[in-house]
C-alpha cells in the first residue's frame, strides 16, 4: 500500500465551551479555550489517501484534485470563519480538535471516491497550534 499527503492551512476562531456547565468549571477545563470572545488559530490539515497507483498515470490519486477537493469542501467552509457561529456542520457540537476532525472526515471520505475510486482515505491530521494536534483513521466511534 501506498500513502499521499497534501498539505492544506487555513485560519479559524472558536471557543470551548459546555452550556450545561458552570462559567467556572469550562474555565477549570478549558482555561483560556473557553474565553468569551473566542480564540483563534493557524491551522494545518494534512490529508493522507492510500491505495495502488494507476496503470495509465502512476497516480494514487491526483493531488490537484485532492488539493481542489480539500479547498472546496473544507478550506472555504472554515477559512476566518469561527467554528461556533458559521460553520454549519458545526452547529450544536463542542468545536474541539477531535469533533472537528471527525466532521471533516465525514465530508473528504466519499469525496477521495469521487476523484480516485481506487484510493480512499487513510487519515487526517488537524494541528491546531505547532505543538498539539489530533489524528484520526476513521475509526468507529465506540
């Protein structure tokens, strides 16, 4: 098997925050994440797709379009937007790292399968800050 990475960046706001608790305890768990007026990030997302290359190219899967794929679908949809307000995949979830994640999994999955049908995706990877990152292989939820 074979593995691709494209690499994509985009900047976005949210807070964390659980209606359902005190003001103090989301700032015990949360800290400075569940400020009132947001906070902000540069992220990363490195989308990697896996799979045998084609006869013909020799591609896995196109990176062009894999790079249109990502832009499209994710890119313009969370780019200086806040996760909390304007992101409507969003709506009614906690905008952490890990739930983000899943979402955009949820949207690039049947997307790989559209462009390259015999690729699919293997992984994301959501850095949220150089040091602190999620990764997730779609993996059932338990």
């Amino acid at each position: 098997m074979i593995y691709v990475s494209r690499k994509e960046h985009f900047n976005a706001a949210h807070k964390l925050y659980n209606p359902k608790w005190t003001e103090e305890r989301n700032r015990e768990v949360f800290g400075p994440c569940a400020n009132e007026n947001w906070h902000g990030h540069n992220f990363e997302l490195i989308v990697t797709v896996r799979g045998w290359p084609d006869e013909d190219t020799g591609f896995i899967i196109d990176l062009k379009a894999l790079s249109t794929l990502i832009r499209e679908r994710i890119i313009a949809e969370v780019d200086h937007k806040n996760f909390n307000l304007d992101v409507p995949f969003m709506k009614d979830k906690l905008p952490s790292c890990e739930n983000i994640i899943v979402e955009f999994w949820k949207i690039l999955a049947p997307g790989i399968k559209e462009i390259a049908a015999r690729a699919e995706l293997h992984s994301l990877k959501l850095y949220e800050t150089p040091r602190n990152f999620v990764e997730y292989f779609g993996d059932s939820q338990p």
